[in-house]
C-alpha cells in the first residue's frame, strides 16, 4: 500500500475505521537562531492573539475538502487554508493526517502537543532503526501546543496557542509558526513571535501562569539543525514505537503507519527499538528513563551532529561512554552556567553537577535548555537527582 485510507480507495485498520467516526478523519523545542542567544525568546510584546479582521488567504488553496498543500508555493497566512483540520478547535485531523505521540515528549513549559504527520498521496516514509525516518517532498508534520485549563482534569478543556508546521521542501525541511487567536476558530502565520499569555491550574491544585513565548521563524532550526541541515526530531522508531488510541481502541504506531501505507520497511514492533517513557518506572531502570529523558530534551543540541557539538556533550540515548555523556566530564565553557561546579555530572552528588544547577536555573545565561523555558521541571528533577545520586565512583582532580 502506498497512500492513506479513503483517498486511495484502500481498507484502513479498524483501530482508525472507528477513530474516522469519532475525529472525522485519521485521528520537538525550538531555540535561538544563529545569533540569537539572548532573553527575547521570541517578540517583544505581550500578545494574546490575532486581530478582530484576519486576513483573507492568498495562497490559493485547492478546491474541494482534502488537504491543500504544495511544497513549491509560498506558506498560507491562514492554518485553515491546509485543511489539516475538519475543526481546528477540537484539532479533529482531515482525512489522511495522522496523529502521533512519543514515548517521552520534550518539555515546554508544561504546554500540552497535539501531534500529526502528513504525507502527499501515494508517498511513505522509509523506516530507520535508529536516526530519523526518511520522508518525502511534501511531507508536513505538524504539532499544536495548548494549555490544558486544569492539568488533573484533561476533559475541563484546554486554550491553542500556536501550531508549528515543518514543511519538507525541495531544497529542504523548513518551519512556520501559526498563532491561534482569542476565538480558538483560527491560527495565522506569525514570522516575528511573540508573548500570549496562559495560566493553568497545575498538578498541585495551585494556578500557574506565564507569557508563553512563540518562537520566530528562524529559530526553529535551533532545536531542528543536525549538521547544519534542518530535520525532524520525533519521527523516529524509538520515539513512535508504542500504542495509540486514535478512538478505535489502542494500537502500535508502526504497525499503524506501515498498515495505512505511511511507512515502509519496518520490522514487527517487538524487533524495533523503542525508547523507556521516562516517568514510568515499569517501562525502563533509573537510568534508561534518565537517559530517555535526555535524549529528547537535550541530544538535538547536544549530540556529535547538533548545534552544541563543540561542547563536548553527547547525550543521545546511544552514546554508552559514560564521560561523553557528562560524568567526570569538565565543560568546555561554561561561563556563569557552571555555578562554579567542577563537572557535569559528579557521581552521587546532584548537587555538585553543573547538569542539575542549569536544569533548576530559569536564568537566561544558566538555564537549560537555554532557550523557550522559563519554568522548571519538577518532575524530571526528582528523575535525575535520583540517577546521579545513585551512581558510583568520585572525578578525580580537574585536569
């Protein structure tokens, strides 16, 4: 098979007949730019959305209900102009977008991610064991971050915020940024970024808010540059190789993918890797869920390929030295964000790691990830402090 469902005529699996019925269709963290290492993560202005008259598209969208995409055409200043959505609000995806999720997604600010791919009829990705699966011209991956009202009750509804589009050129993978506006009916393209602010009730039945920032075009290949070429961070067997409960019941998103067409030349899903979720401690030890937790949130950057390779720092899931991975490990420079600590990461002493000391620091010049974070993440805190707590051995004196 080689498109998706309906539009090419083809039986579907019936873990997304039933998910046509209930969502009308087949139900990554950018950073700075090149230059941009500052506080302005992304506008100068507090912005809560778009204008009262949005504008009228002029990317000429096809006639007709299907998606509307072409690579070759300039981007739409509308999300609704794609039809990637048979309803926006609800994020009920069109025929032949297909959701996903990760086994452990990156953090942001505590943001929840819709998440989606879409490919041109009668394309599909080529299955990898272990880098990004290879994807054809056309393809769009899309991802809609919101904030859910209450984070202990995900039915008490949710605010969008933006939808962040990675489009697969011609000449290559390139990013946009649709800002959703008061009304939650539509999404516009915002090339500058900006502030919106949010606020949740969180875990601890407490409120919480921030401006949340909307990066700029440009700084998504921050987070999405390996080797100096912008690319995707999710799609990959480690990350999708689990269920997913679309509405028809749960099923694996590789035998899904490769069932509708969308991959090809996967193994059975028992055969392929697949990633612990990093706060559930029945899918992995204390230190496969630590190192899945860096691997997503950190090995984009800092990795043999990312854009922090000169640090030194390989924290993908693979790197098995564990000097690479920061244990004993001095910082090339660390200026300020070293807080004064010998080393990245000291056996048994979390405290004494310049690892924890950035992850616990909100500051510009220390935090990290450096850049679109302004809140800490408890949760994964309590993680590594254990992981580092729990390793044996002491560094010798810096050399």
């Amino acid at each position: 098979m080689s498109r998706v469902g309906a539009a090419a005529g083809l039986p579907l699996p019936l873990s997304l007949v039933a998910g046509l019925a209930l969502w009308g269709g087949l139900a990554a963290a950018c950073g700075g730019d090149d230059g941009d290492r500052s506080d302005d993560d992304g506008g100068d202005a507090v912005d809560a959305g778009l204008p009262d008259a949005a504008p009228i598209d002029v990317c000429n969208p096809s006639a007709g209900e299907a998606v509307s995409f072409d690579p070759a055409a300039e981007p739409c200043q509308l999300l609704s102009s794609y039809r990637f959505f048979t309803d926006g609000a609800a994020q009920l995806p069109n025929q032949g977008v297909v959701p996903y999720d990760l086994n452990s997604p990156l953090f942001s600010d505590y943001a929840n991610k819709h998440r989606f791919v879409w490919l041109p009829p009668g394309e599909s990705m080529t299955y990898s064991p272990d880098g990004v699966f290879a994807m054809p011209v056309g393809s769009v991956i899309i991802k809609t971050f919101s904030y859910l009202r209450d984070l202990r009750d995900p039915g008490a509804g949710e605010r969008l915020v933006e939808t962040r589009l990675l489009v697969h050129r011609a000449d290559g993978w390139e990013g946009h940024v649709y800002l959703w506006d008061e009304a939650q009916t539509e999404a516009e393209l915002r090339v500058a970024g900006g502030r919106v602010p949010v606020e949740w009730v969180h875990t601890d039945g407490e409120p919480r808010e921030l401006d949340y920032v909307v990066p700029n075009t440009n700084q998504c290949k921050s987070c999405h540059e390996a080797s100096e070429v912008v690319t995707p961070i999710g799609i990959q067997a480690r990350h999708l190789n689990r269920d997913l409960d679309a509405g028809g019941g749960p099923a694996n998103q590789l035998a899904t993918l490769a069932e509708i067409g969308y991959l090809t030349g996967a193994p059975d899903p028992t055969e392929a890797p697949r990633a612990p979720v990093w706060d559930d401690p029945d899918s992995g030890t204390l230190d496969e869920r630590a190192r899945a937790w860096l691997d997503i949130n950190c090995a984009h950057c800092h990795s043999p390929v990312g854009p922090a390779r000169t640090s030194g720092l390989d924290l993908t899931i693979g790197q098995a030295d564990p000097a690479r991975y920061g244990v004993c490990k001095a910082p090339v420079a660390a200026g300020s964000g070293s807080g004064g600590r010998l080393y990245n990461i000291v056996p048994g002493a979390p405290d004494e790691s310049i690892l924890i000391f950035r992850m616990e620091s909100v500051e510009p010049d220390i935090r990290m990830p450096e850049l679109l974070r302004q809140t800490v993440h408890d949760e994964s805190l309590v993680l590594l402090r254990e992981w580092i707590g729990a390793m044996k051995g002491e560094c010798g004196p810096p050399e």
